[in-house]
C-alpha cells in the first residue's frame, strides 16, 4: 500500500525523525558508548554492536523510499525488545522515545508497502 497525500507526508517525517533517532544511536552503540548499560540490562557486550549495525543501517533505509518497510520493520522488534527490557529493569519512566519510535516504525511500515 503506497503512501499518498497527507499519509504520505506523514510518513516522509517520520521517516526523518526515526532516520535520525536510529542513526545517532546506532552510532553511539557502535561506538561502544552503551557497553556498561547493556550490562546492567544483562546483555553481553557484543549485543550492543549488533543493535547498533541494525540501527544504523536502518536510520539509512529509513531515508530511502525503496528500503523504508524493511528498514521500519527491521526496528520494530528492537523497539519492542528496548520496552521490555526498560519494563523489566523497574525503569519504565524511562520507555517513552522506544515506544513512541515502536509506534511510528508501525505506522511507517504500514504505509509504506
């Protein structure tokens, strides 16, 4: 289902926003800024460089409108994953930006079929 009109617009800038988000902190993952949190999420290290080459790569295919739905889907599930693991560490306060990323990866890869 191709996106046209206001859908389509809407698509375009959450594309955008999402593209910066994940290339920023794929970035920052594969930089190796996150190794002492992902520990105390009780992830190993190398965990972390994995999430951050999906992110990455995604925050790229977000950009292009002939990689956008498997760029979106490709971070549904680590969306998903960053909400129970926040849930599960007692720090959902802090689920919003994933969850709200979690929803509009949805919404993009909806209209963006």
């Amino acid at each position: 289902m191709a996106s046209n009109g206001n859908a389509g617009k809407a698509v375009k800038v959450a594309s955008i926003i999402l593209a910066l988000l994940f290339l920023l902190n794929g970035v920052m993952k594969l930089a190796g800024m996150m190794v002492d949190q992902f520990a105390i999420w009780g992830y190993p290290a190398w965990f972390q460089y994995v999430i951050g080459v999906v992110e990455t790569l995604a925050g790229v295919g977000l950009l292009r409108s002939s990689t956008r739905f498997l760029a979106a889907a490709a971070v549904v599930p680590i969306m998903a994953g960053a909400v129970f693991t926040l849930v599960r560490a007692g720090t959902a306060g802090q689920i919003v930006v994933p969850a709200v990323a979690l929803i509009l990866a949805l919404f993009v890869a909806k209209h963006s079929r």
